[in-house]
C-alpha cells in the first residue's frame, strides 16, 4: 500500500482494497457458516477482480488524508459506510476519483455465538447491517441530479454496479432458487408436462442450468476457501464433519437465510421509513 500511494500520481484520487479472506477465526465458528464464508469471500474477490465492473471498497479499504478531507469526512448516520464514501468522495472530486486493487489478501474476522442459534442470528444481523447499503442507491441517483457536470457514463456505470449487488442479492435467490423449482411443488401435474416440452422452453432451461451452476459453484469457493486455510487450531470432530457435509445440501437455505431475507427486510424497513440502529456483531 505505501509502494502504490507513494508511486501514483493521482494518489490523492484513489482508493485501495485488498480481497478479503474471513480466516481469523476460521476454526472457531460453526462448519455451517464457513461455507457461507467461503462463499462472500469468493464474491467479493471476483468483484474486485472483474475488469467489466466499477471496483468498490468492502470492510477494510484506505485513502489519503488530504481525500477525506476534501470530502468532507464520513457521515455520521451512516452505517454503510465503506461505498458512501466512495461515491461521495467521486462526485465531490468531479468523478475522479477509482479503486485501485492489491490482490494481498487480508484476514478478517468472521461472526460468531456461544450457540449455533445465536451464530446464525448474529450472522442474519450482520447482513441486514450491510444491506442497509440499498439506500446508495437513491444517493447515487441524488447526487447525479446534482452535479450533471460528472460524466454521466461513469455515473451510471457506478450506479449499475450498486444497484447490481443489491438487488439481486435479494431477488437472485429468488429468481435462482425458488423461481426454477417452486412452479412444481405448487402444481405436481407440471412435473409431467416438463419432462415432456418443458426443456424446449429455452427460459426453463437456463432457469436449471443457472441452479445447478450455483450448487457446483458453491462446492468450487468451498474448497479454494478450504485449500488456503491457516491451520487447524484444534484436531475435527465427527459433529464437525457432519455439520460440513450437510452445508452442501443446504447451501440454497443457507443462502437464503443469511442473503436474500436480511437483503429484501433492509430494503422493505427502507421503503417504509423503519430506520436500522447499528449493532455490532460479536466475533470472538
């Protein structure tokens, strides 16, 4: 990091952010969580990797002291505040201001609770922490009204990439998951119907394909994630291998629980006027 801002020349207009990898304490917290772990970690690198999106700060970033400054610092009443400040300190640089990367990956601390249920409700509070993000998305918009003098392509790139992230974090699971399967538990007779036309519908088709991708995927970030871990702090139990296979089947609840309800209660409770107050999430 001190190599990068002392090199660039545009040092005062940058972000940085490393991927993040949440192997703290990875051998501390329930074998169900990991995966979900293993699973934010793999799209967060993907995110700050893609050369087709707008890079964005997550968790632990930095910038120059003369940039925050010129920004007007963070805000108070914001709780997402790592894209909040991006976005603010771009159009308050005239749209200047870009992430740089550094693939050093840094370990963060994953949540956790003295009991599997209180893991899961700790790890369900988090989310809805972050998805108080979606109000970005009407500041973004705002402040493109405001200064029609930044280049509108930008703009709008930023814009799609924030309002990418936070509605299908909801509605993806929806659309993936319940959107391909549930048509057949509401009505048994379709079943036939689909094994006999059903896979000349070319949007069934890629409804199914797009689900089994997801299950094969979900496998592949669990093992990348696995072959990186520090090592193990105690010897694996048998509950603890029980709980690790029967993360691979519940991958799609797992998902839903901690993604897709806490992601559409932030946005519902935003649409309404519900305000969210911060909590800290314990992770020790």
């Amino acid at each position: 990091l001190t190599y990068l801002f002392a090199t660039n020349p545009d040092r005062h207009l940058r972000f940085w952010q490393a991927p993040i990898r949440y192997h703290t304490n990875i051998w501390d917290i329930n074998p169900l969580l990991r995966i979900v772990n293993a699973y934010s970690t793999a799209f967060e690198l993907a995110y700050l990797a893609a050369p087709w999106w707008i890079p964005m700060p997550m968790s632990s970033y930095s910038l120059s002291l003369r940039l925050l400054d010129s920004s007007g610092y963070w805000d108070g009443d914001v709780i997402a505040d790592e894209w909040h400040m991006f976005i603010k300190a771009y159009f308050v640089r005239e749209g200047q201001v870009k992430l740089d990367r550094i693939f050093l990956p840094f370990s963060a601390t994953a949540v956790t609770g003295d009991t599997l249920w209180q893991a899961i409700v700790n790890r369900y509070q988090q989310t809805l922490r972050h998805a108080w993000g979606s109000k970005e998305v009407g500041y973004i918009v705002a402040r493109m009204i405001e200064r029609p003098d930044v280049d509108f392509n930008t703009s709008f790139k930023l814009l799609f990439r924030v309002a990418h992230d936070i509605l299908l974090a909801g509605a993806g699971w929806v659309i993936l998951t319940a959107g391909s399967q549930l048509p057949f538990l509401m009505h048994p007779g379709l079943l036939g119907q689909v094994l006999n036309e059903g896979f000349n519908n070319p949007v069934y088709v890629l409804l199914q394909i797009s689900f089994l991708l997801v299950t094969i995927l979900g496998i592949v970030f669990w093992f990348q994630d696995v072959i990186v871990r520090p090592p193990r702090t105690h010897k694996q139990t048998l509950m603890e291998r029980v709980w690790t296979l029967l993360s691979f089947p519940l991958l799609p609840i797992l998902t839903l629980v901690f993604v897709a309800i806490p992601v559409m209660q932030a946005q519902t409770r935003l649409l309404i006027g519900i305000p969210l107050r911060f909590k800290v999430s314990r992770k020790t």
